[in-house]
C-alpha cells in the first residue's frame, strides 16, 4: 500500500473534521494526516516535514492562504508539495494568484465530499509517482556517481602504472612519485583550493617526472655528479615530461603538463627550462618544487642517505625566495604536520594500491623507493 503525507489547514475545526472524515473513505492509501487550525502553526509543522499534499483554506485569520504560500516556498527546502487551495466560487483573482504561487488545484467551498475526495486522491497518486520518480532518479544519480569513481579510479591506476613505468629506472616502486601527489594536495587543501583542485593537483604532481622516460641511462642513472652536458640534457626532462601530457581534453593530464614542464623553475628566475619567476610559474610547479625536494632529501638514494627530516626541512626554508615562493614555504610550514604524516604513511616499503591513494581517505601503505632523482641532485649539488 502506497504512503502519503497530508496537511489540512483551516481555522474552522468543523471544516477539519469534514475533510477527515471524507479522507477516512480512502482505503487504497496509508495516509497519514495532519491538521492545523493555526496557519502559523501548520506552517512550522510544513518546514519539519515533508508533506505530499496540502489542503489549505484561503480565508483564515493570521495568514490567509495565499501568505501561507508564499512563506511555504520560501521557507520550505525544496517543498515538494502539492497544494491545493479551497476557495469561494467568487474569489477569481485569488485563484490567479494562488497559481502564481504554485498551487495545483483549488476546491470549491463549501466542499462537495465527492470532488474532495477524487481531487485528492488523483493529487495523493501524483505525489506518489512523483516521489517514486525521485527516488529512481536519485538512485541512477548514485549509480552513475558509483560508476564514474570506478572510472576515476582506473584512470588513476593507468596513470600511476604508467608514471611508475617512466621512472622504473630510478623510483622502482614509485612511493614518491605518490608522497609529491599527497604532498601538492595537502597545500592546496591547505590554502583552501576546491576539491576538485586539490584532488587534480594530487592526481597530476605523480607524473612530474614522467620526461626523464627520455633520458638516457647513462644520465640518469650515473653515480658521480653530473657534466654540464649531461646536466642540460637531463633538465630536458621537463620539456619532454610537457610535450608528452600536453594538448589534452583532459584536465588531469593539462595540469600534468603544466606541472611537469615548470616544477624545476625557481621562484628568482634562475630555474629551468624557461627562467620563468615569481608568480609566472604556475601555482601547481611552485607547489611541486617544494615537496618534490623535500621528499627528495629526506628519502634514501643509492648515492646517498635520507637526510634527516630536520635537515630537508631547514633547507626548504633556506631556498624561500630563491628556489621556492615564500608563500608556498610558509604553507608548507603551516601543514608540515599533515606533509609529515604523508611521509609516514606513504613511507618506502611495500607495494601500495597506488589507485586508492588520491582522495583524503588514505590506508596505509609503504613500499621502497631506491631513487636518484634529477631535482635530489640538483639541489644538493647547487646547495
Ligand atoms: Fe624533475
Ligand atoms: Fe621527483
């Protein structure tokens, strides 16, 4: 048996009793019925529950049937209900009216217990199908919500798998790769982006690196410091990182190049590939520089120990206003608990899920990164 919700509202009692017991004849429903003889009162009673249908009475002292209206729109949420307003015969202008305001039937007074019933219950079956299709709408709205994370999901694994393929060379498990992604989110959260910033910058700061796929073994992976030559053909890592993300529809892959082709500029122009400074470089490449260090130092390399925390930390803040926006360093500085509870769940060790890494709701995972990154190396060598 299908449910519904009733309101009647009118300031005679008789009249309430009338439309209840006209009401009782309606069998096939499980209605549920409240009534008010105080408009103000049923008014309180509409914003505290959803009703399907509400018979309101035009004269009445307090609010006529036309203010109550007004106010049940303006001050019901989404009010679905369907109204319907009884009237005299005489009272044309206040039918316009009434429909203006969004009633869906009105009844002749007084009442004819045959045409108040019909009317409402053709108006309680409305309501029904209405909710019925509200909810089938709501549930396609979550299945399609469901369906498109799925698919959010698998484009994170592919991307992962395949950022993880570019730097096998030199990140063989990836974690940092996953840490710089974690990292760049916490700051945007941090300086109050929008979700679907923080969660693009997260899921783009991972493919920083993905250039150095072009980068010949013998540059990459080399024990000593680099030559010039071989360090102007490693810093062509960026442009490469650009020229394989660029020209998207996606808005993911767009942010991963932009972040791939600026995250070793420094904020004094002394950075490459273009010597772009200050706020020239784009937000998301200021945020990567910083973390991308940071998780650099203070990760363990074959040519060298993880600095201490204490020590990546200090120089971070050493190359604010010359490696690294200020601004960014402060951010970094004020969410460096969140960075460093990053850097233990996302600690070297084991394999992750790297798929289930980019939202808030991380588990923990750990995995090993043997890694000699362009950026460790550039920055301890320079500083
Ligand atoms: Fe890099
Ligand atoms: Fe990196």
């Amino acid at each position: 048996m299908t449910s519904a919700r009733l309101l009647l509202v009118d300031d005679s009692d008789v009249n309430l009793l009338l439309y209840r017991s006209v009401l009782a004849q309606l069998t096939s429903f499980d209605l549920q019925v409240d009534s008010h003889h105080s408009s103000i009162r049923a008014l309180e009673a509409a914003r505290e529950k959803a009703y399907d249908v509400i018979v309101v009475d035009y004269r009445m002292p307090e609010l006529d049937g036309l203010t109550f209206m007004k106010r049940l729109v303006a001050e019901t949420q989404g009010n679905s209900a369907l109204v319907v307003m009884v009237t005299a015969d005489k009272d044309r202008d206040i039918r316009q009216k009434a429909l203006e305001y969004g009633a869906t039937d009105f009844l002749n007074k007084p009442i004819d217990r045959l045409e108040f019933l019909a009317r409402v219950r053709n108006l309680v079956t409305l309501a029904t199908h209405r909710r019925l299709l509200s909810n089938r709408a709501e549930h396609l709205a979550a299945e399609v919500a469901a369906a498109t994370n799925d698919l959010q999901k698998r484009e994170l694994e592919t991307i992962i798998r395949l950022t993880r393929a570019a730097e096998f060379r030199d990140d063989v498990t990836g974690m940092h790769v996953i840490r710089v992604g974690e990292m760049c989110g916490a700051l945007a959260r941090s300086l109050g982006l929008s979700q679907n910033d923080i969660e693009l910058l997260s899921m783009a700061a991972p493919m920083h690196d993905i250039g150095k796929i072009a980068t010949p073994d013998h540059i990459l992976l080399k024990a000593g410091p680099l030559t010039q030559q071989e360090y102007e053909i490693m810093k062509m890592h960026t442009t490469a990182g650009y020229e394989i993300l660029r020209d998207s529809e996606s808005d993911l892959l767009r942010r991963a190049a932009e972040i791939a082709l600026t995250h070793h500029e420094r904020f004094d122009g002394k950075g490459y590939p273009a010597g772009l400074s200050g706020s020239q470089i784009p937000i998301s490449g200021r945020f990567c520089s910083v973390v991308d260090v940071f998780d650099a130092l203070s990760s363990a390399r074959p040519y060298k120990d993880a600095w201490s925390i204490d020590k990546a930390f200090a120089e971070i803040t050493a190359g604010s206003g010359t490696y690294f926006d200020p601004e960014v360093v402060d951010l970094f500085t004020d969410c460096f608990d969140d960075i460093l509870s990053i850097k233990k769940r996302f600690a070297d060790g084991t394999l992750p899920n790297p798929w289930n890494c980019h939202s808030s709701q991380r588990s923990e995972h750990g995995s090993h990164l043997p890694s000699r990154s362009a950026e460790t190396r550039h920055v301890v060598s320079d500083g």
